[in-house]
C-alpha cells in the first residue's frame, strides 16, 4: 500500500521526536517544503535548510536527529531542526530562489522553535532573506553580524582540535605527523591549515580533480593560495598527480574525509595506511567499515564530535558573540568532547560513535527531565 505524506510523520516517531513535521505548499510560486523540528529539549532547534530536487520527509528527519545529537554532543543550547525545499538549485534562477526561500521563511514565521541555517543548495545570502522576512537566521552575512565560519575555517579549526586529544590515545605525537585530507574544500583545506600550525606535515590532498601527493610534505598556504585563485590542485605543478581515489593508498598517521558521505566502505577499507581518522564530512565511513577499523586498532573520531565547528560558530553567532569568542568556544567544546567520548570508549571498550551517541542521548534526555513535556 502506498503511504502519503499525512501517515508518514509518525513512522519516524521514537522517544527522542520528532516534534513537528510541518509540510508547505504555496502554489503561485511553485513552493514545496518540510521542516522538521525534532526535539527542542534543550533550546530552540538549529539546522539547515537544504535545497535539493530529490529531498523528502524521510531524509529531512533524519537530518533533524543528526542536529539534536551533533548540537546534544557539543553542548549547545539548542536542539535539533532541518528544512527542506524541493528545487533544483543548479536550475533555479536567483529571482525564482528568492522568491522560494521568502515563501518558505514566511510560511514558517511562528516557528520560533526552528532557525533556518544554511546547507546544501543555500548559503549566507540566503539566511540574508530569511533574516529580513522572520528576524530569525543563522549563518549570516558579516554585514549582519554573521561570522562567515568557512572563511575562518572554523570547522577545520574543530578538526586540528580533535585531532591534538585524539593522538594521546594512539601513542602519536602531532609534530611530525602525516596528514592526508581527502577533499581539500572549506572543511579540509582549513584542517590542514590548522594542523600544519601545531607540527604536523600534509603529505597528500585530493579535490574532484585529482590527488597530490609529496612525501616530503606540501606547502599548505601555498597550496590554500592556489584553490582560492580558482585552481584545482592537478594543475599544481609541485607534486605528483595520481588519481581521485589514490588519498587511500598513501602512508600516513592521521587520514582526514573531507569530501563526501559513505567514502570508505567494507571494499575500501584495508587499503587506508592510517592510524587515525578525524572524520570530517558528514557520515563518511559505514558503520561495518568503521567496525572494521577499530578491530584494526584504527582510532576514528565520530562526525559529529569532531566537525562540530560549525555549529558552534552558528551558536555563537546566534547569542551575539564575536569573531574570537566563537573560535574559542570551538577549541574548548571539540577538545573536551573528544576526550569525553574517548575515555568512554576506553572505559566501555566501545566504538568512539558508540560512546558519543550514548554522550549525545544522555545529554538530550537529561534537559527532557527538566520540562513539563519532554521533547519541547
Ligand atoms: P566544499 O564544497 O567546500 O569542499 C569539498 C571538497 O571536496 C571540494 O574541494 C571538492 O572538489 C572535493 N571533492 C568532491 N568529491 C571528491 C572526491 N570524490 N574525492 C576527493 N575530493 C572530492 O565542502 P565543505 O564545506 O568543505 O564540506 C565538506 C564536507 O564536510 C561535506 O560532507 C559537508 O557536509 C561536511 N561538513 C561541512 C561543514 C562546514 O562547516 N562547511 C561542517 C560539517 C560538515
């Protein structure tokens, strides 16, 4: 049997959420959407607002859990929310976007449970107009009190900082040690940045061109020049070329996915060389890939502990911090949540995303103890 839209919001439901699933649809502009707000326990949910053709309910609540337990781990005051609206950005023109983006906005205006984000297919633009139509939105241009967290890289910030607790649990020392980051975008390039800063060498790098590798260690500012000016990094002349999926092979301590979901699987997994992953992208390792790792001795540091920078730097933006505040609380929050997770890890002797979705849920259960309700 066929199941509509009405059925399906309660087939996600669990003791966590969600909250609301809220669909929209405004004809005269061609607008199709869905918020979910999954649980709101903590403080008003923060999550982005993907635009893609392909979207669903389904994919929009998942996203929205990924935000309550990511903001739960990071100890934000806020819970988990994601919107999406069904639109092609690559097809979309900028009137068109515009008008689809202030519809949505509109439309959502008295969920004061939910602030929009930017994501995939939206950006600080974006969150410009949803700001002038609700007053409400994160990820903000500077000119409006925004803190651009790709700019500053606050992400790859988040990863150098799990990286720097996460070695004293595979005996390495950061000084030295070589780094591979697949994907050298706003996350990986920034990540390098950072690491490159507290000793450690970049050995190899990868973007959808192609894969540089130099055992002898690239020069990363050089190498950040050269993506800034519009370059991909096979026409880098330095270093050798080698093909997209070569980052695998190459000898290295700590091995950084940067790029895309789902990169290492139970058929690539022994080819990586590493001691430690500090997952960068968002689920870039399957769960029996990441099994496998462990069993291996390979440390790998959970999505949503180590790439939370980003959301951090969201935060800060929303309670009005500055540029410094926000780069300081992204130090001290990834840092003291990596070693939470890994001493409860150690202590379980369980997989690190274990122990932090046991972390993430105890927290998000914790603040549901202290409301009438319990996930709002
Ligand atoms: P980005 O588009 O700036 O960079 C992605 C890079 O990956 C690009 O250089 C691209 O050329 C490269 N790439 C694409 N496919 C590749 C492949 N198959 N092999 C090697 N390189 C490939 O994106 P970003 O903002 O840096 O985000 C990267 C990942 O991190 C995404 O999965 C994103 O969801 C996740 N993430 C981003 C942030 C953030 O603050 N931007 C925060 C948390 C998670």
């Amino acid at each position: 049997m066929k199941r509509t839209n009405l059925e399906e919001p309660f087939s996600f439901a669990d003791s966590l959420g969600p909250l609301k699933v809220i669909h929209v649809y405004e004809p005269s502009v061609g607008l199709k959407g869905v918020l979910v707000v999954d649980n709101v326990a903590a403080g008003p949910s923060i999550g982005g607002l993907r635009m893609a053709p392909d979207v669903s309910a389904r994919e929009c609540f998942r996203l929205a859990r990924a935000m309550t337990f990511k903001n739960a781990a990071a100890g934000l005051p806020h819970g988990g929310g994601k919107s999406v609206l069904f639109a092609d950005p690559k097809q979309t023109d900028e009137q068109h976007k515009q008008q689809l983006v202030r519809a949505f906005a509109c439309a959502l205006a008295d969920e004061k449970h939910y602030i929009f984000g930017p994501d995939m297919g939206t950006d600080e633009v974006c969150m410009a107009w949803i700001k002038d139509e609700i007053g409400r939105a994160v990820g903000l241009p500077r000119e409006l009190g925004g803190i651009p967290l790709d700019e500053i890289g606050a992400t790859g910030l988040g990863l150098a900082c799990a990286a720097e607790v996460a070695v004293k649990y595979c005996d390495l020392d950061l000084e030295a040690a070589r780094v591979v980051v697949q994907g050298f975008g706003a996350v990986g390039k920034h990540a390098a940045r950072f690491l490159s800063e507290r000793g450690a060498i970049l050995v190899g790098a990868s973007d959808s061109s192609g894969t540089l590798h130099d055992p002898s260690g690239l020069d990363v500012a050089a190498l950040i020049a050269h993506k800034d000016a519009g370059n991909s990094l096979s026409q880098w002349k330095e270093a050798k070329v080698l093909p997209l999926d070569a980052t695998l092979d190459i000898d290295c301590e700590i091995w950084i996915p940067a790029a895309r979901p789902d990169v290492i699987d139970e058929a690539n997994v022994d080819r990586l060389k590493t001691r430690l992953i500090i997952q960068g992208a968002n689920i870039p390792v399957t769960h029996a890939a990441e099994r496998q790792l462990h069993e291996r001795g390979v440390l790998s540091i959970p999505d949503f502990i180590a790439n939370a920078g980003g959301v951090i730097c969201a935060a800060m933006e929303y309670a009005g911090a500055s540029e410094a505040a926000a780069m300081q609380s992204i130090e001290e929050k990834v840092r003291r949540n990596t070693e939470d997770v890994l001493k409860r890890a150690r202590e379980e002797r369980c997989l690190p995303r274990e122990a932090a979705l046991e972390l993430a849920t105890s927290r998000v259960e914790a603040a549901m103890r202290t409301r009438r309700w319990s996930v709002f």
